[in-house]
C-alpha cells in the first residue's frame, strides 16, 4: 500500500504534533508500506527555522525509512493572527504543489490544523484518484472562537463552511478524543472514526535525583513539572503567578514558543524565584526529569477547546505521574481526570485557587499514589501497537475499496 501523510510537523521537532506524524508514518513503513511525508522544514516550537533552511524551497530526504518532503513556509516572528494565517496558507500553497508532483498513493492521510489543508486534499484527490482521511487533531475554529482569536462573523462563518466542506468531502474524519467524536456527531457528521494519541512502549527507567541534583533542587522539595509548547493557549502565565504565592512548591517549566520572554519577564517581575524555566530536554534528560516530579501541570486558558485532549497527558500518566489539570470544568481533559482518577482539577483564571491545589497536593501523597496508578492503567488502553494497527487496517479498508471502484470502472 501507498501512504501520503500531509502535514505541517514532522520530525526533528519533539513536542506537539510532529511525534505522532513522524511515529505513524515509521509505523507504517516498517509494517512494509510505502510511506511519503509532505511537510515542511522544522520551526516549532521556537517559530523559528534552522538557518540552513530559510531559503530553500523543496527538500526531500530519507529519514528512518520515511521519504520526507519538505516545503518552504513563511514563520512569523512573532505568530499574530494574521501571521499564523499566513503562515497556514504558505504551507497549503507550497506543500500543494509539492503534492501534485509525487506518484499517485492509495490513501492519503491529512493532518489538520491546518483547516484549509482539507481543502487541498480534496483537490489533490480529485485530479489523482486518490481517497483521503482527514485527521482532526485540533478543532481550529472552535479554539480560536473560544480564545477570542476571532470575531469577525463573516470570517468565522467562511470557516465554518470551510470545515464543513472538508468533513463532506473526506472518505473518512479520524479524531483523537471521544469529546471530538460527540461534537462532531452532534453537528451530523458521518464516517468517524477514532484515533487517538498513543504511547509508545519502550524502556522509560530513569535514574532518580540527576535531574534535582544538575537543578539544585533537594529531594525533599515538591516538584511540579510542565513540559511542552509556551504559548497563549497554556495560560502559564496564571500558572506563574499562583506559584509565587506558593512558596513550598517547586515548579520547573520546561519548553519553548512564542509565549517564553513574556513568561520570563513575569517570572523576574514577581520575584518567582521557586519557578525554573527550562528549554526543552533531550529524550534522556526528560525522563530524567519526569522521574523526580511529583506532580505534571497541564494547564489550558479558558476556551482552549472543549473537545481537546492534550497528548501529555498521556505521556505523563504512562509514567507514572498524578496530573493537575488546570482548564475549563466541561473540557474532555477535565472530564477524563476526574472519571478515571489521574489527578486534580482546578478551574482556570482563579490564581487562588490555583495555588490552593497546589498547596493541597503537597499534604496528599497517599492520593497521588493512587492517581499514579489509575493513570498506568489508563495509559495501557493506548498502547502505540494497538492504536496505530487499527488504524492501518482503516487505511487498507479504504484503498482496498478505491481500488475494487477502479476496476469497476474499467470493466
């Protein structure tokens, strides 16, 4: 079977996305696929490529079994709206062309955001006779609505029918939460299918007390540790500000984006000196890390998505780590700490409360004892095997069906 995955991230890039582009395609090239990827240099999360990169336009390279194809967009310096537009729409005209230029494939798979990459897909699938499953990881429109990011009617109506068109035209819609599932079942949408973030099983020991020894953090401190993307969405900056009132706790943030110097100047106006900002850590130095915290934040500003659910999560859990999630009540990231007892929850925008939580968890260790261990067992439902198997088998169903309607139309 020919595979074409289309999307923004792809490997070397660690958090986000791109991992889980990157492990399906390896995924399904080792299981004896001809796998392509259409993507583009790496930028995420620092919004800034490599200098090698900024003026190419086309690359292709052999990465691990993978031919990875490489298109050049535009990164903004600083991602406004009108930037991250901009720089969507330079990935979906450049990658496009690109596209239209490979061999045709039996199945394409599409990752969005960005939303108007369905739209490319669908034309690609047109001209070649190709089918496409359009893989939501992100409710873009949703996010951006809640966030106050848009408000302009006409333009949130354009979406709209612009996410429509895609779901109308897709031979199959995957999604990686149920809470995904049942707003887009609710808008009568058809051909779902579930596909969520995995993790991978591999060797995750590490040794303890490196991490607080390179750090200056005694073992008798309470960690609580962020991990991933710094950004408007995380509202880390509440986060900043309710462990400043917290002086027991010890919080590391570990990552970059767009929101690190603003995060770093709040940090050194409140005189947080219990909060160490960190870049993000090689695979070795994380599982380090995560093998003396105490706790994982995942924090979400209000209206982040409802439907969201944050792959870290589910890399925090498997490692035997309670969570904190801080976020709206009614978020599937809220709704799934709470039924299956991996952690906390506190609402978003309340910098006391906030602290509060913190404060709680650190007299509580008997119950985040038993949240580390409901959330191992939650975390073996999406073994990486399991999850990307099922969905080779949606694949194979589809270009299978494509290819009996050929030679129907042959006959």
């Amino acid at each position: 079977m020919r595979v074409l995955v289309w999307g923004v991230n792809y490997y070397p890039e660690q958090v986000g996305i791109a991992p889980y582009n990157t492990a399906l395609c390896e995924y399904l090239s080792r299981e004896g696929h001809d796998v392509e990827m259409v993507s583009t240099f790496a930028y995420y999360p620092m919004w800034k490529k490599a200098a090698a990169d900024r003026e190419r336009i086309f690359r292709s390279d052999d990465v691990r079994g993978v031919r990875v194809h490489r298109c050049w967009h535009y990164v903004p310096a600083k991602p406004s709206g009108l930037g991250r537009m901009v720089h969507e729409a330079s990935f979906v005209i450049t990658s496009l062309l690109r596209a239209l230029t490979l061999k045709r494939a039996d199945v394409m798979v599409v990752v969005s955001p960005p939303l108007l990459l369905g739209a490319a897909a669908w034309l690609v699938g047109r001209l070649k006779g190709m089918p496409h499953v359009l893989h939501i990881q992100d409710l873009q429109p949703d996010a951006a609505v809640d966030l106050g990011m848009l408000e302009h009617p006409p333009f949130i109506e354009l979406l709209r029918r612009l996410e429509r068109f895609n779901y109308r035209t897709a031979a199959r819609v995957s999604v990686i939460s149920e809470g995904m599932l049942e707003t887009l079942r609710s808008r009568g949408i058809e051909r779902l299918t579930y596909f969520p973030n995995w993790i991978a099983t591999k060797d995750t020991e590490a040794e303890r007390g490196v991490f607080r020894a390179a750090q200056r953090i005694r073992s008798d401190e309470f960690l609580l540790l962020y991990s991933g993307n710094i950004g408007m969405k995380q509202g880390l900056d509440l986060i900043v500000e309710a462990a400043a009132r917290v002086k027991e706790v010890r919080l590391v943030i570990c990552g970059d984006g767009a929101g690190r110097p603003a995060l770093e100047a709040l940090i050194a106006a409140r005189g947080a000196e219990n909060v160490t900002l960190l870049p993000l850590q090689a695979e070795e130095d994380y599982l380090r890390m995560m093998a003396d915290a105490d706790v994982c934040l995942i924090s979400q500003r209000t209206g982040g998505g409802a439907a969201f659910f944050p792959s870290k999560l589910l890399s925090s859990v498997a490692l035997g780590k309670p969570v904190l999630a801080v976020t709206d009540g009614e978020s599937e990231l809220a709704r799934v700490v709470r039924e299956e007892e991996l952690g906390f929850w506190v609402a978003p925008d309340d910098v006391e409360a906030v602290a509060e939580a913190m404060r709680a968890l650190r007299g509580n260790k008997a119950r985040l004892e038993e949240c580390a261990r409901n959330g191992e067992r939650f975390a073996a439902r999406f073994e990486e095997g399991r999850v990307l198997g099922d969905f080779e088998e949606v694949l194979k169903e589809l270009a299978e069906g494509e290819a009996r309607e050929s030679e129907a139309a042959v006959i």
